[in-house]
C-alpha cells in the first residue's frame, strides 16, 4: 500500500506549500507579523496526512476523539493510553505542522509531579511536540515548562469541566468573568504557556485578551480576533450526528457522501456488478488451458479417487 509513502521534493503534496516544520516559536512569529493561524484536530494517520498536506499550521490530537471517534458523550472517559495511541498514529503521519496532544482529564488533576510524569510520556512516547491542558494550572505550566516541554494553555469553556459548568455554556459573560479570564491568560503567558486555546467566549473578550497576549490566542467560538482558528475535524467535515454548533462552518458534507458510496457499494454486490471481470484476477492463458485440462479430466470415479488420494 501507498499510504506511508510521503510526497518527493520540498512541498506538501500538490499545495506547493513548503515543508518547513511548524514550532512554537514560528507560531508566534506569526502573531507578531499578523499572519493568521490554522488549526484543526487530528485522530489517525489518513485524515492527519491529508490536513498537514493541506498546509494546516497546528494539528491538535484532541480529546474530544472520545467523542467524534469513540462514542462517548463527553471527553471525560478517554485514557492516557488512548490519547498516546492516537497521538503516535497522527505524528506518523505528519510533515510540517505542529502536533499537540490534549492531556485527557486526570492526567493532570493531581499532583504537579504526576501531571509532568504524564506530559513526559506523550513526548517521549507518542511523539507529541507540545501539550495542551485546560485551566488556569499556572505551577503545572511552569513545571513542563521548566521540563522543555511546551504547553498550549486553554481557557473558556473547558470540556473537562462540563459537570462543574453544568453543560457547554459560553463563558466570560459578565465583565467580572471576562476580566478573570484575561487574567488567567496573561498568567499563562507570563508561567511559560506557548499558545492559549480560548474556547465558547464572547468575541469583545477574546479580542482583548489577544491584543495584550504576548503569544498567539487560537479561537474556537471565540470570534475572528484571535490570531488562528481551530475546529473539530469531523465538524469541519459533516462527519458527526449532531447538529453543530453556532460556531461551527461544514466546508463539505462528507456525511453524506461516504454514506452514499457505501449504499452503491452494497447495491452493486446485491446485483453482483461488483467486482467485474476487469477488477479481478486471472490465470495467463496457458496456466488457464491447463487447468482447464485437468478439471477436465477429473471426473465421477476418478474424481472421488484423486480426492481420496490427496487426503
């Protein structure tokens, strides 16, 4: 199979885009030029391969495959082992864009020193070039930090903290709420985080937090002030069974066609149009006249005898 053979020559694919492996700081080079940043989660080598070919900026392997992958109602449920067996599989896959990995809830809620030993294995073991953890865990943050590790800080609506927050609510409503958030993420940048996440926040907020942010904010359902966006892969797509969000865009139904590909598939195999003469395999004509011969000649008596025989 060709699905691990990458692209020969310097550019992604047919983009042209050049392959210039994406860091923490190029991104926030970028925030200083006021180049706009893209993002989007990653599951699998397939989906990764095609995104990184596409020029995508950062690929954040996220936790909310518990949802979108696994089933699941919320992200709450996906394990360290899960998050690192997906994370090996999307690194795999990519070129130039920058992996993170979502710590999955858990990993992190203890102690400093078991949050770090946990961050130590998504890099070590899974390849992951920075961490994402939610909340404003400023000692955590300096600790990866201090650990070489770099960390994307995310704040807002916060998907592990749905029983606290008692749903998907936007957050920072209030001038109190919105005030502590941009202190939360000054905090962050100021602890050592490389990027903020600010996720389900009202856009006045969001775009005052990134004029005063020294590193580059990454919106979702956070208006178009932030210096990149990111959406949920199969959201992007119209692969999930949901309605989407208010602040979701389908660039494709993809939904639907792979639906529609599949009941052809099932359409043709019931009236056996599938596989056709010129999709199968056959004897070189020799080999066929042969066989044939032999089949042939094998029949009745001398057929059970040689079936005997061949036991």
């Amino acid at each position: 199979m060709s699905v691990t053979n990458f692209p020969v020559g310097s550019s992604s694919a047919s983009t042209g885009i050049p392959i210039t492996k994406v860091t923490v700081p190029a991104l926030v080079e970028m925030k200083r030029q006021g180049k706009p940043i893209s993002a989007l989660t990653a599951y699998d080598y397939s989906s990764s391969r095609l995104a990184d070919e596409a020029g995508i900026d950062l690929l954040l392997v996220g936790d909310s495959l518990a949802m979108v992958v696994l089933g699941h109602e919320n992200t709450l449920a996906i394990t360290v082992d899960e998050m690192l067996h997906h994370t090996r599989a999307v690194r795999r896959a990519v070129r130039r864009a920058l992996v993170v990995a979502d710590m999955p809830f858990g990993s992190y809620h203890g102690t400093v020193a078991e949050g770090l030993a946990n961050a130590v294995r998504f890099v070590k073991e899974a390849g992951a070039e920075a961490v994402k953890i939610e909340g404003p865990r400023f000692e955590l943050v300096r600790a990866l930090t201090e650990a070489e590790i770099p960390v994307v800080g995310h704040l807002g609506l916060t998907p592990q903290s749905i029983h606290r927050m008692g749903g998907y609510r936007v957050q920072g409503r209030t001038a109190e709420s919105a005030s502590r958030l941009k202190a939360d993420a000054l905090a962050l940048a100021e602890a050592g985080a490389g990027l903020v996440v600010l996720e389900g926040i009202p856009r006045e907020v969001a775009a005052e937090i990134t004029s005063e942010l020294p590193v580059p904010t990454i919106g979702i359902g956070a208006g178009p002030d932030c210096d990149g966006q990111i959406l949920v892969f199969h959201d992007l797509l119209g692969l999930t069974f949901a309605p989407a969000a208010k602040f979701v865009r389908r660039y494709a139904d993809a939904g639907e066609l792979i639906r529609g590909a599949i009941e052809r598939y099932r359409e043709d195999v019931e009236r056996r149009a599938f596989p056709s003469d010129e999709e199968s395999y056959h004897l070189a004509p020799a080999v066929r006249r042969e066989f044939e011969d032999r089949a042939s000649s094998v029949s009745g008596h001398d057929f059970s005898r040689a079936a005997n025989a061949a036991k």
